[in-house]
C-alpha cells in the first residue's frame, strides 16, 4: 500500500466530513447570534450559503462537483469561519491566538479561488477553436487571477474596517497592516501554485463540464 493510498479518504468518509463542517457551520452562526457578534455572523452566513453552491450548480446547470472538490471548499469556508469565533477563556479567536491560521485559510481559500479561474480557463480553451492556452500561458494565468483577486480582497478588507470604524461597530472582516497584507499575498500565491501543479488531475473533469455546458448555450 502506497502512502497515498493510506491515508486516502474514501467518498463515504469524504461525504461525512462534509457534512459535519456544514452541521459545525450552523453551530457557528447560532453562536455568533447567541453573542451578538456580527463577524461571526456573517462570516457563517456565507460560509452556509457557499456550500450550497454544489447543489446549485448540479440542479441549476447539471454541473457536478464531485465530493472531493465539495470538501475542498467546504473546508475553506469551514475553516475561516471557525478562525472568527472568540475561544472560551481568552476571548480572542485562532485568528488573533494562532499566527500560521490566517496564512493556512489564505492559501486554502485562494487555492479554491485559482481553482475557479483554472477550470473556467480550461473550458475556455477545450469550447473554442479559436483559442490555445499553454500551460505556460495557464501558470502566469493562475498567478495573476489569483493574485487579482487577492488585491481586491484586501481592499474590501481595508474599506470595510473603515466603514465599522465610522459606524461604531464591530469590524467583520480585519486587517493587521501592510506586513499582513503582504503575507497575505504571498500565501494566495502559493494556493495558486497548488492549483497550476495539481489541477490538470484534479479539475479537468470538471473543466469538461463546463465546456460541454459552453457548447450547449452556444447551440441555443
């Protein structure tokens, strides 16, 4: 048995471990409203509503996820809503008491991120004759997205510390300062590279998918 085979997890365990996260994450939302902390709040509330994006995907557009990448997903919104909530005894969250937390749910959040701009690029290029994308071109392409995306995030970050700020209340999203921001960007770039390494194994399926979904509206 190969050490990947042994500590492989099986669908049935993968399906479990999605659908405790997705129980945890409704824990987490009656606990942000039991203390009346509007960060944990929201930060649950989307975490619920994008793990629903699988079943919508399916129903709406017969896109099918697959359970691996469901828990993937899962597991970013699980893990950064989780990073919000005040520990008991301390009053701070693994945000502010863990210093490597941010960085892992940086890099995992921005690896689903890559993924997305991985796969629509993918159907992009499998649709239409008219473009060729190298894997070159693919891996600058991650980069930039990514890196795109992780820009603008810190901005909605920094405005909307502004905005709790100038309103008196507590911030739902926090920034720490430049050095955190930078760092933040370097560990969105190595989600990225996850993704430009792996996503030819792990995405192409997917990817099909969507190009088959490109090619029927087209059709219409």
């Amino acid at each position: 048995m190969t050490v990947r085979q042994r500590f492989a997890l099986g669908k049935s365990r993968q399906r479990q471990l999605v659908r405790a996260m997705e129980l945890a994450l409704v824990a987490i939302l009656a606990v942000g409203l039991w203390h009346r902390n509007l960060g944990v709040v929201v930060n649950a509330v989307v975490g619920v509503a994008v793990t629903q994006l699988p079943a919508i995907l399916e129903r709406d557009y017969g896109l099918t996820l697959g359970v691996g990448l469901t828990l993937w997903i899962t597991a970013a919104v699980f893990l950064h809503a989780l990073g919000t909530v005040p520990l008991p005894g301390i009053d701070a969250s693994l945000y502010q008491s863990l210093w490597w937390w941010d960085h892992v749910t940086h890099t995992l959040s921005s690896s689903v991120v890559a993924a997305a701009g991985y796969a629509g690029a993918r159907a992009v290029d499998e649709h239409s004759v008219d473009v060729d994308l190298t894997p070159e071109f693919l891996f600058v392409y991650l980069l930039l997205f990514v890196m795109a995306f992780g820009v603008f995030w810190e901005l909605v970050e920094f405005f909307t510390g502004l905005a709790a700020a100038a309103l008196g209340v507590p911030g739902i999203l926090t920034q720490y300062g430049l050095d955190d921001t930078m760092l933040d960007l370097v560990f969105d770039s190595a989600g990225a590279l996850v993704v430009a390494v792996l996503g030819t194994a792990v995405l192409s399926g997917f990817a099909e998918q969507l190009a088959g979904l490109l090619e029927a509206r087209s059709e219409d």
